[in-house]
C-alpha cells in the first residue's frame, strides 16, 4: 500500500528498561533521581513521552518496587519541564525454567511472577497518563526464560488500566500480540482508538526487516496510533521507517547504548538525533500538551 507519512510526530524516551545494560554504560540510570533526571533531560531535547522502568540503585538489577516508581512519578512531575509520563507494567511476569530434563524446576534466579493486582500497584498509586501493556507470551532470547501474559492476566490487567483511566500502550513483540489486541478492544476490555507500540528485532518476536514491520503497521487500525522502534544499530533507521509508515517514534537506552560506533550514548542525545531525522524529513514534532489531546490523556498527580 502507498506510504502515508506522518507529518506531527511525537518521540517516546524508553529510559533505562530492565535489561542487563547497567554495567555495558556508565550512562544507564540506577537510582531514581538518575532516572528522572535522565527523563527530564530527554524531555528536553523534545521527547513528549517518557516510558520509565525502575532499578535496584546500587545493583542496577531490574525492580517493581512502587515506592522506587513514586519517586520517579514525583520527581518528573514537580520538575519544571512538562513530559507525558509513561510507566511499565510489564514486569512480574518473568519465568525462567529448569533445564530441558527438569523444566518445572522453576527456583531459578530471574523468575518472578505476580498477580495481576500486584503487577498493577505501582500503576494504581502513581497514575501515570500511559502504562504498557504487553500483549502476549514469548520466548526472549535467553535458553530457558519466557515473558509469559496469559489471556487470563491481560484481560485482568487491561481492565485495570480502563478502570484507572491509564491508557494502556499496547506492546506487540509479534503479529500474534496486535490480533489479540484488537480481541481485547472488541470485548470492550480496552478502549478504542488505542496505543500501539510496535516492537522490532526482539529475539525472539519480530524480526526487524521492513516486510514484517509493514506488516504489522499495516494492521493496525486506521483509528489506532502506533509507534515504532528497532533495537541497536537499527535504532535511528527505525525512526525513519516509522515515520515514513505514519507512526510515531521510541528511541533510549532501553532498546540501545550506542550514538555512533564506539560513542556510548545519553538518552537526550538519542533524542536530538531522532528529532534531527524526523525534522530532516519534513515532519514537525509535538510536544505533551498535544500528545494529551490526540491521546485524550489526563496528567494527574498521584494518590
């Protein structure tokens, strides 16, 4: 199908994430403060969104702890620069199994699932204007761990989100993922239109060539928003591919470390390089305020 370009992009931050980065950079945020700080600074370079994970400060080991995530709610919010605050609720769901003669052997360091009210804390205390949601099981590229989001969990979870009045931003790894998304929005789980974050080049979902991205982004509902975003190298070229698609953008150290080969990276400085690809090609970005009204968002501050 022909390309539609959009014209009024916004950039999403993914800030930190909750991969083992923390000790490949010196500039993936610990702690809190380094986390806002970093968000802000992001925000500043003309990321409207900022997509925040938490992490043990001193380990800088991935955490769910709702007071790490108030901390950042509060510090972004009291901060004297507007951002669109976007956290996950991706995290609780982690199983790592035994070996492939004991598979059920499941006390192994990195499994770590929740109930659906403990996934969702963190998210009914803070109140952030977006949180993901991620919309299936998969494989990650680890032999024996699986980021599992039963039906059962994302029904549950999805109708938290409705409930609260937190747009859930769909993230869909796979083809699979965005057709059960629709399925949510057609139970009346999710409200439409809906947040579509197309996931490219995680192992092992979708692959990031171009014929599966335009696949993705060519089922994704003409009333939906969707963006984008590669891993690594591909970072930047996704930026360009999504815009060019009608989609909007992610960039961050969460989905890559590098600003040019063997120049680690700041988040505020993926930002400037996204915003200097998207102006380049004649699009214009937005800023928070608008991203609320497009999204019918409402910031609030938390309870």
């Amino acid at each position: 199908m022909p390309l539609q370009m959009n014209r009024e992009v916004f950039i999403t931050c993914a800030v930190t994430g909750s991969g083992a980065t923390q000790d490949r950079s010196p500039h993936v945020p610990r702690s809190p403060k380094q986390i806002a700080d970093s968000a802000v600074a992001a925000a500043k370079a003309g990321a409207a969104v900022v997509h925040c994970h938490v992490r043990d400060p001193e380990t800088g080991a991935p955490s769910r702890d709702p007071k790490m995530f108030r901390e950042v709610t509060d510090r972004i919010r009291e901060a004297d620069t507007d951002v669109v605050l976007n956290l996950t609720a991706g995290m609780g769901g982690d199983i790592v199994f035994g070996d492939v003669e004991n598979p059920m052997d499941l006390n192994k360091a990195g499994t770590d699932m929740a109930g659906a009210t403990e996934r969702m804390a963190h998210i009914t205390e803070c109140l952030p204007e977006i949180c993901t949601l991620d919309c299936g099981t998969m494989n990650f590229a680890e032999a024996d761990y699986v980021m599992t989001n039963t039906p059962g969990m994302l029904v549950a979870m999805g109708q938290m989100m409705t409930d609260l009045g937190v747009k859930p931003e769909i993230e869909a790894f796979d083809t699979g993922h965005l057709w059960y998304a629709k399925h949510l929005v057609e139970q009346g789980v999710l409200d439409s239109p809906a947040l579509v974050q197309l996931c490219m080049g995680v192992k092992w979902g979708a692959p990031d060539d171009l014929n599966t991205f335009m696949a993705m982004a060519n089922n994704v509902p003409d009333d939906w928003t969707f963006s984008a975003f590669g891993l690594g190298r591909n970072q930047m070229a996704y930026v360009a591919a999504s815009v060019l698609a009608g989609g909007h953008v992610r960039v961050g150290l969460e989905d890559n470390l590098w600003l040019d080969k063997g120049v680690l990276a700041e988040n505020h400085e993926l930002v400037t390089r996204a915003r200097g690809i998207i102006e380049g090609m004649g699009a214009s970005l937005i800023g928070p305020a608008q991203v609320r009204e497009k999204l019918g968002l409402q910031k609030r501050m938390p309870r």
